[in-house]
C-alpha cells in the first residue's frame, strides 16, 4: 500500500512539472508576440483614426 502511493505522488510531481514547463514555454511565446500584437493595435489605431468614421466600422 505504501508503496503505491509513492508511485502516485511521483507521477504527480511530474505531471506538475509538465504543466509547469508547458505554462512557461506558453508565457515565452506570449512575450514574443508582443510586440508584434503591439505594432497591429497601433496600426489599427492609427488607421482608423486617419479614416473617416465609416458607418461598417460605427455599426460594430
């Protein structure tokens, strides 16, 4: 019985840090996305702003 649980827990603990590695391989490539996603808003910014209101873009 004991040693089953010890079985379980280390599954666990990898399972943990699986998880762990998959979240911060995620968070990485957030980071670099950013500033691309960044240069979109500001374009899309800049763009709409410069356009007159046109009435697709009001009805959204």
């Amino acid at each position: 019985m004991n040693q089953h649980n010890n079985k379980v827990k280390k599954s666990d603990r990898m399972g943990v840090r699986l998880f762990v590695a998959y979240v911060i391989c995620l968070l990485l490539r957030l980071l670099q996305l950013l500033p691309l996603l960044l240069r979109l808003l500001m374009n899309l910014l800049s763009f709409s702003s410069s356009l007159p209101q046109h009435p697709l873009l009001l009805c959204r």
